[in-house]
C-alpha cells in the first residue's frame, strides 16, 4: 500500500459508536459469531487486530475489573435514588388519587342517574 492510501484509510476509518464496538466485543468473545461472520454480517472493513483490540478493551474480562465508585459518582448515585423514591411516592399519590376520582364519578353517576364519562366508540 502506498504512502497516500494508507494516510486515506486511516483519515476515512468508521469510528464505530462505543456500545456497538462493546457489544461486538462481548458477542465474539462469548461466541455467538467469530470475527470473520460478524465483518460479513455487519459489512465491517476493520482487520482482526481491530477486533481483538474491541475484546482486550471492550471485553468480559475488562467490565469486570472496572474501578470503585468516586466521590462525585457515589454522591450522584445517591441523588438518583432519591429522586427514584420521590417519583415513586408521586406515582402511589396519583394512582390513590386516580382510585378517589373514579369512585367518586361512580357514586355521583349512582346517586344522581347522570352518565359523567363519555361512552366508547363513535355515538356518543
């Protein structure tokens, strides 16, 4: 290959999203499909050093050794969850207020013999 064309492939080599170069990694790795049938199926130019290096970096093995929590993501970590039961009070709050009014249209329908909600369908 000549100077010139090594610079253009290097210059107009794909660069893949990161969950999709984790998730070739981990299917090659896991076996579902070798390299050679996952450069055919997804019409992949990359060589098998490409995809060796997705498995060394992208791998099981790597996800696995990840590093502990910092300060900041523990404290964010946190601030979800929190958030997580707020909005999980709200929704039990809605869905008891929800109940309230539709007992309420119910016995309002029952005493006064007025329909209050609209029948389904195109006669209304």
């Amino acid at each position: 290959m000549k100077k010139e064309e090594l610079v253009f492939a290097k210059k107009f080599k794909k660069d893949y999203p990161l969950s999709f170069k984790r998730w070739i990694a981990r299917a090659i790795e896991s076996k579902e499909f070798s390299i050679r049938e996952a450069k055919e199926k997804y019409s992949l130019t990359e060589d098998e050093s490409t995809f060796r290096g997705w498995i060394e970096r992208y791998g099981v093995e790597k996800e696995l050794s990840l590093a502990p929590m910092t300060l900041q993501e523990k404290q964010e970590k946190s601030l979800l969850e929190k958030r997580i039961k707020e909005l999980e009070k709200a929704l039990e709050y809605a869905k008891l207020k929800n109940i309230a009014v539709e007992t309420m249209i119910d016995v309002a329908e029952e005493q006064f013999r007025i329909s209050i909600r609209k029948k389904a369908g195109p006669k209304q």
